[in-house]
C-alpha cells in the first residue's frame, strides 16, 4: 500500500490530457451504435452476458474485449485479428483529425454526466497527478496487458474523476459550448441510458481545457487494473512512445456527480449455512425472511451504526453485523488510517475472508467480485454458494483516503454510470 500521501499534485506538470484521432464504428456498416456497444469488460462477468452481446451484433465491442477462446494466447490473438479486419472492412474508421470528446450520459430518472475522453499522459501514483484507490489483481493485470500488447489499441476509457469549484470552469465552459452543437451521434443502450458524443478539435478550445487540467489532481473512480496496465505498458515500451499515454473519460464530480455502488462478492464452495456458523459469536448474525429491497434497506440502517453485510444464497437474507471488537483488533492492521480500518471491505477481507472463511482474495476459484446485486444471489443460490452483500462508500470517504494514499481493497467501489465500451477506441500504431 502507498502510504505516502498525496494532499496536492506533486509535478508542475499537471493532468496532461491530448487530442487523437479516435476510431469509431461506421454507422453505415453496422446494424445500430446501441448493438455494438457493451458495458466495460469487468462488469460483463457472466459467459451469458458475453453471449447476449454477441448475438445482439456480429461486430459487438465484446469481441474485441473479452474475445472467447481456450487460451489467454489465443484470445489475445483473436481481438487482434478482429481488430485488424473490422479496420481493413471499414467496420471502425479513424477521425479525420486529433480532437477530444465530450461524453454525455443521461438517464430517465434525471441523471445526467458530461465528460471529456482523451489521451492522458501516464503518471505514477507518486506523482500525485492520478491516485488510485484500490489495490489491483496482478493476474488481471496481466490478461489486460495481454490484450493490449495484442491490439496495440486502448479498446476503452477509464473512468476518471476531478473536483472543479463548483461553478464554470475553461472544461466546462467548452463542454457547454459543446453540446449546443449537433453530436456526431446519439443512441440508446438497452439499459435505457441515452450517449451523445462530440468532437473538440478547435485549438483555442483544447488549449482552454489543458490549462484548465494543469490544475487538477484525478481519481482513479472505475479501471485500476487498466491504469496499472497502462504504466507496465509504458514501462516495457519507453519513452517517448504512444504509451505514455492512456484512454480516459475525465468528469469534474463537482459539476456531475457520480453515483457510488457496492461491489458485491460470491464466495464459491462455501454454502450459506457453514459460512453462518463460522462466523460463530463473533458477529451478530439475524436472519431476514423479506425481499431483497427490504434487506438491502435493513444492511443499510446497520452500515449507519458499523460494519455490517448481508449473506445469501440459501433463499433468505442474513444480516451480519457488530463484530467483535477484540477480534477487528487481531486482524485489522493498526498501522492505517482510521477510516481505513473501518470499511466494511477492510473488515471483510482482513477478517472475514482471512481469519474466518479462509477464502483468499485473488483465487478466482473461491472467489468472484459481481457488480450486480440480483445476479450475486442468483447464482449463490443455483451454485450453493454464499453471495456476501456490501453497503457502498461515500465518494468523500474514497477521495480522502486517496490523498492520504491508501489503498482501498481490491473492488471496493463502483462508480457510475460507467461509459460505455465501444463508442471511441485508441489506435497505439500510427
């Protein structure tokens, strides 16, 4: 864990986001911009949902970024291939010129996100320019890593957060601007978000919006993994290169607030009923017999007062809660700062999955980290596993512990809405 802090930016340097020339799908040559989108590769975790984005069209983003075969070579191989032919069939096609994009999401029930996607120069978490604030995987670091070497591509933005003041800044004055225009398209996922895009290629505009960044500290709100990616890539290919930078959507959360979910865990081979019983006197353990909205409302009165889950999977609801004191002192490292040593993640996995279950967190066999909440008990249930609820982190708390530099666990957050995979790429090859 990086335990230096990062209360300001530590380069003169600032955010350093630049123009490219994005490739996009042509519209003509593909059934609709909606069918060939998908949600990032971390959140499409289940082989159906890889299957339904495949069948909603042959050139879905999904095969670029979660390409299916027996072998992480031989996926690898297979997202470039597809890559090079939907390039050479005119499938995606470059822009006629370097710009950056806004990005608008909008939803039924009044949220609303604007951003701008660029290139961002790659900056080590010392710098403190882009803090992360989450460990990472270092097998999934791999299988990114992977795939981009393969692709030579950025196949999807990170999602990156900043804090304007509030009111208009040179960024928000020019997305303003900006989506008084005509977009270059508009279409509405099956999640029933609607996506514009535009294109910035103005230069009075772009420098207003690389001034303005000079003065901004970012955080990491959705795609550790692929930002670790980003600096082994940068490493193994030098500098100066295409890889000193990385794909990113940058929202100032001062204008468009994000919305801060739960990532929810699904411990494999561990029934609900052994799982209870383990936790023995240590917790406080009251089943639920109501629906899963009830229970997520109670898992929510309990997180106000401490730690607090819901365990499932065995057609009820068990609300965990009041460890034990002596035992969070056992086994939550001291050396932390306080609003670290309380989340209900640390106290999961330093206590719980350790000390407990005896599960560990990097085995995929043992272990899988599911976005949604209905899919996480669902399949605890078929499975006979135990699907393990989490209470969601303010964004405050997040960015906090952040600039104090540290790390969260692993899959701690979810912010969204997350852009969606397949609306700009980022060719790394000329």
């Amino acid at each position: 864990m990086n335990t230096a802090g990062h209360p300001e930016p530590r380069t003169g340097r600032g955010l350093e986001l630049t123009p490219f020339r994005g490739l996009r799908y042509d519209p003509d040559r593909v059934g609709s911009l909606a069918a060939v989108t998908s949600p990032p590769y971390d959140v499409v975790v289940r082989p159906d949902g890889v299957h339904h984005l495949q069948d909603s069209d042959p050139h879905n983003i999904v095969r670029l970024i979660l390409p299916q075969a027996d072998s992480p070579a031989a996926r690898n191989e297979q997202a470039a291939t597809t890559l090079r032919r939907w390039l050479s069939d005119g499938v995606l096609t470059a822009d006629p010129e370097p710009a950056l994009y806004v990005y608008e999401q909008r939803d039924g029930a009044g949220m609303l996100q604007r951003g701008v996607i660029g290139a961002l120069r790659v900056t080590e978490p010392s710098e403190g320019l882009v803090l992360p604030h989450e460990d990472v995987m270092p097998h999934v670091v791999a299988d990114r890593a992977g795939l981009m070497r393969a692709t030579s591509a950025n196949l999807e933005p990170l999602l990156l957060t900043y804090r304007g003041n509030g009111t208009a800044t040179d960024t928000t004055a020019v997305i303003d601007r900006t989506v008084a225009l005509p977009p270059l398209f508009t279409t509405t996922t099956e999640d029933g978000f609607s996506h514009r895009l535009w294109a910035v290629t103005d230069p009075a505009d772009l420098a207003r919006v690389r001034r303005d960044l000079t003065r901004r500290q970012a955080l990491i709100a959705d795609g550790h993994h692929r930002w670790a990616t980003y600096l082994r890539l940068r490493a193994e290919h030098g500098t100066p290169s295409p890889w000193d930078y990385g794909l990113v959507l940058l929202v100032d959360t001062a204008r468009y607030p994000l919305r801060v979910r739960a990532i929810h865990r699904l411990l494999h081979g561990l029934p609900v009923a052994e799982a209870v019983v383990a936790l023995g006197d240590r917790f406080r353990v009251r089943r639920l017999d109501v629906p899963l909205a009830e229970a997520l409302d109670a898992l929510a009165d309990a997180a106000c007062a401490g730690n607090a889950y819901l365990l499932a999977g065995d057609g009820a609801f068990h609300l965990v809660d009041r460890p034990d004191p002596g035992l969070l002192d056992r086994t939550v490292p001291a050396d932390r700062p306080a609003a670290w040593r309380t989340l209900d993640a640390t106290v999961l996995h330093a206590t719980l999955l350790a000390h407990v279950w005896h599960v560990p967190e990097d085995d995929p066999a043992r272990i899988a980290y599911i976005h949604d909440t209905a899919a996480t008990v669902g399949k605890a249930e078929r499975d006979g596993g135990t699907a393990v609820l989490m209470h969601p982190v303010r964004e405050d708390v997040v960015r906090d512990l952040a600039r104090q530099g540290a790390t969260m666990p692993r899959k701690s957050t979810s912010f969204g809405p997350k852009p969606a995979s397949g609306l700009v790429l980022r060719a790394l090859d000329g």
